[in-house]
C-alpha cells in the first residue's frame, strides 16, 4: 500500500517504503513520502532554522519542494513567520540542543506521537511501521453512543499512548512533552479586544483569504469547492477577480444536506456565471473503504471516508481549495445568551461540540479547560476549541485518507487569521456579524443568497431545512444530546461495510 503526504521520525529512518525522502536533524531522523515538500528556513546569516514538510503559502506565493524563506529567530518552536503561513504543514525547529515540532495553526496536517517509545509520525499506521502499536478499548468505548460518526478529540487517538499534537503547542523531543505556546498567560488571545475597529480587521481577514487564494490560482490550482453554505462562499467572494479562471464543484451525494448543497450551488452558478460542474459520487469497495480506514490509522470514521473513490477518480492533480477552518468566522459553538457566561463547564464544552458525555471524556474535557491561561474569556476558549479540537481532531486525520499525492488546501488555516478573529470585539463576533461584513468587503452581491437554504418555491422541497433553522442552536444541541443515548444515530459507513 502507498502512504501519499505521510512522514515519520524516529531515531532511524523509514527505510521500508520505496522513494521516500529522509532527513537528519540532531539525533533524529525525518522520512517523507515523495509528494511531500521539503522546505528550509534559514536565518539572516544562512544559518538553518527550521524544515518545513507540507505545502506552504507564504507572502503570496505557494512554496515547492526544496525552497527556502528567512525568518530571525525561533519564537514558541517556530520561525518568527510562523502566523505568516498559510496551508498544511508541520514545522520542526532547532533550539540549542534540542528539536522543536509545531503543528500548522490548525494541525490540519495531523501528527500523532508516542512519547513512551519516543517516535512520532502523519497516522499511528506510519507509528506501527516503526514499532508496534496497541489498540485502546478505553478510548473506543469513551467515546461510543455519539453522533455516529467516529473521530477522537481532545487529543485521543485510538491507540494505547498515542497522542495528537494539538494545534497552539510544541513538541520538545528531549522531553517528549507537549506545552502549549499560544495563548500564553497575560498574552493575546484570551479574549476579545474592544480597541479593534471591526471594519478594519474584516479588510485585514478579507485580503488575507484573497491573497491565500490568488497564491494557488496563480499557481495553477484553479478549482474550488461549492456548497450553499458559508465557508465555500467566502473562498467564492475572495475569488472574484479571477473566478473566470477557476473551476467550481459540488460532489453529488445521495443525502439530504448535499441534495440541499446542489441546489443552492447550481443556482449560484446560474446567477453569477460560474464555470461549475457536479460530480456523481461513486461508491467504495469494501476493500477501497478498508484502505482508507488504514491510511489515518482508523482515526476518522465518517462520510469523508466514503469519498475516497470519488477523489481518486476525478483526481484534478490539483490542490482544490476548500473552505475547512472558514466555520471559524461564524462564532461556532456560541449561544446568543452566552454574553452573561464567565465560565464554561466541561460538560457545557462536550455538549456544544457534540461529544459524548462520561466520566472519561468530561475528565479529559477538565484537563484541556484547565490548561487554558487565567482571563480567558468563554468567546475565545469556544474559538481555540473549535481549531484545537474539532479541526485537529477531524481534519488533520482526513488528509492522509484519499490515495491523492496533492492535498485539498484552506485559505483560511493560518495564524494571522486566528488571531485577528480572536481579537475581534466579542459582542461583534456574538451578534454574528463577521460573515456578513465579510461578505460586503468581497463581494456584496454574493451575500445576499441565503446561506445553507432555498429560495421562492424552492423552499417546499426543503422543508425539513426550514424547520430545523427555525430551532436556535442551543435548542438544536440540546435535541440532539438528548436523543444520543437513544441509537438513532448509526456509523455513516455501515451501508458500505455490510
């Protein structure tokens, strides 16, 4: 089996899989798989900093394999441009003595570790190709009886001490011990600040995503995803000036939000003359959905998992662009009366996220709670969950599924965009105001087609949408613990497994 975008580091290197690339760094050794881009940092005395594996956006430009940059100094286990960085990238840094590993902003080029046995890697497979890896039962069992889909937050894995880097921390490997380096205590980011003029920093976030998506177009990689909802909206609006260039997609899934999805999309093209295409949704094997199981080391179970073929098939050897880390303009997990709250409770944490509540998981909930610094506001820790442990946890797995040597890339996953989302003032952010601002700064005429619903008669076929928007999010969280413990919810893959 082929392992595209994967990497390992060890004390040796990954010698068994044919044409990867390896790499020293002190007493470590780093192996790539091919497609992997391997970029350099230097300092201004040419100096090594910093490798880079991953695709990178950096000043406006799409990085390749064997470029370099110029940073000053490490700061928090990366180059001083770190926050500049745009894309699906892991960075490993050399301190003194010691090698320094940050994740990208939203680790969505996932690594996992194992600090007892001191090797790190892409999935627990490549783990397992270094040494043998034990399943956890615990973790399985913790967290059962969910949504139905299975992906492990909060760090987990399914496996007996292996763990996820999370985003905003740095892996030292004398030590083998995480810590978080963002936000740190009395730093930015524990809460909103009210000094921040709101319409300049939508211009900030605006040019921000149009210059990540003008880097890939001018690249070559012209095809992006759309949906009818916010987050493949914004990459449209950020594209005007070169949508003419550019391909737009919908894959056709035989379910009732994509159904939702086709129409809106197909009805966006028509209005605004967009060169848009939707794909038929091929179904997977038994034995191709078994290989992409495989491939994230059985750390996602869910829908993504059964587009596997499909990508495979209408492979555009291209990076499409998506809208993934784009919910965090939208406030996500936030509740209108959530003004008056000083404190979120871990079990408050596990409902909004839709995570099943036990002793295990409100434990681990506590731990990650506890080791956010004092005078975080509940604005921004909703917003750290959202990229810490949704984001990492979900998509960082995802990337190594499909059999693709080019990844899917956001232009949204970098750090300056976090945190001037961040800093945003918080009633401005809870009265839901960032999307349609945003959407006035790109393009004004694209945000008046409501998100996520149809329009005129449209809406008698969609009735179910209409209802369910109807419903405040904290109404609907509530409805959907409550019938969690029910069984209602089934594992999106069973249909292709039996």
């Amino acid at each position: 089996m082929e392992f595209p975008k994967q990497f390992a580091l060890a004390a040796r290197p990954l010698n068994q899989l044919s044409g990867w690339k390896h790499c020293q760094l002190q007493d470590w050794w780093l192996s790539v798989a091919r497609d992997v881009p391997v970029l350099k940092v230097f300092d201004e005395r040419g100096g090594l900093l910093s490798l880079l594996i991953g695709w990178v956006i950096f000043r406006g430009r799409l990085l390749h394999d064997g470029d370099s940059i110029t940073a000053h100094r490490i700061e928090h286990g990366a180059p001083d441009v770190f926050d500049e960085l745009c894309g699906r990238f892991v960075c490993f840094s050399v301190e003194g003595e010691e090698v320094l590993v940050r994740p990208d902003p939203a680790a969505m080029m996932g690594v996992v570790y194992n600090p007892g046995q001191q090797i790190l890697a892409s999935t627990p497979t490549m783990l397992s190709l270094l040494e043998e890896q034990q399943p956890d039962p615990e973790v399985r069992r913790a967290l059962s009886g969910g949504k139905g889909e299975v992906w492990f937050p909060l760090g987990l894995t399914p496996y007996l001490g292996v763990k996820r880097l999370l985003p905003n921390h740095t892996l030292g490997l004398n030590s083998w011990q995480a810590k978080r380096v963002f936000p740190l205590p009395g730093g930015e980011g524990r809460c909103g600040n009210p000094d921040v003029e709101p319409r300049q920093a939508i211009a900030r976030i605006g040019e921000l995503i149009r210059s990540n998506v003008k880097a890939l177009v001018d690249d070559g990689h012209r095809i992006a995803q759309l949906t009818g909802g916010r987050d493949s909206r914004i990459v449209l609006a950020a594209s005007r000036e070169w949508h003419q260039q550019m391909q737009f997609q919908t894959v056709v899934l035989d379910r009732y939000c994509c159904r939702l999805d086709c129409h809106i999309a197909a009805d966006i093209a028509r209005r605004f003359d967009l060169n848009y295409r939707q794909l038929p949704f091929l179904e997977p094997s038994k034995e191709e959905l078994a290989g992409w199981l495989h491939r994230v080391g059985y750390c996602v179970e869910d829908t993504v998992a059964s587009m596997g073929k499909t990508a495979r098939v209408h492979d555009s050897h291209s990076h499409e662009i998506n809208g993934t880390c784009g919910e965090a303009l939208r406030a996500p997990y936030w509740y209108t009366d959530d003004a008056r709250l000083t404190r979120l409770s871990s079990a408050g944490l596990l409902m909004r996220m839709g995570i099943v509540r036990n002793p295990y998981t409100l434990a681990l909930a506590e731990k990650w709670l506890a080791g956010l610094p004092e005078g975080m506001s509940v604005a921004n820790v909703l917003g750290l969950a959202y990229t810490e442990i949704r984001a990492a946890g979900w998509a960082g797995p995802t990337l190594y599924g499909h059999e693709l040597s080019l990844p899917s890339i956001s232009p949204f996953n970098c750090g300056d965009y976090y945190r001037e989302i961040l800093a945003l003032p918080e009633e401005y952010r809870g009265a839901k105001k960032v999307i349609p601002a945003l959407m006035d700064y790109l393009w004004p005429e694209l945000g008046r087609i409501p998100f996520n619903r149809a329009q005129g008669l449209g809406k008698l076929f969609f009735l179910r949408q209409e209802i369910r928007l109807a419903l405040s999010i904290k109404m609907r969280d509530r409805i959907k613990y409550l019938i969690q413990p029910l069984g209602l919810y089934k594992n999106p893959l069973r249909r292709y497994l039996t």
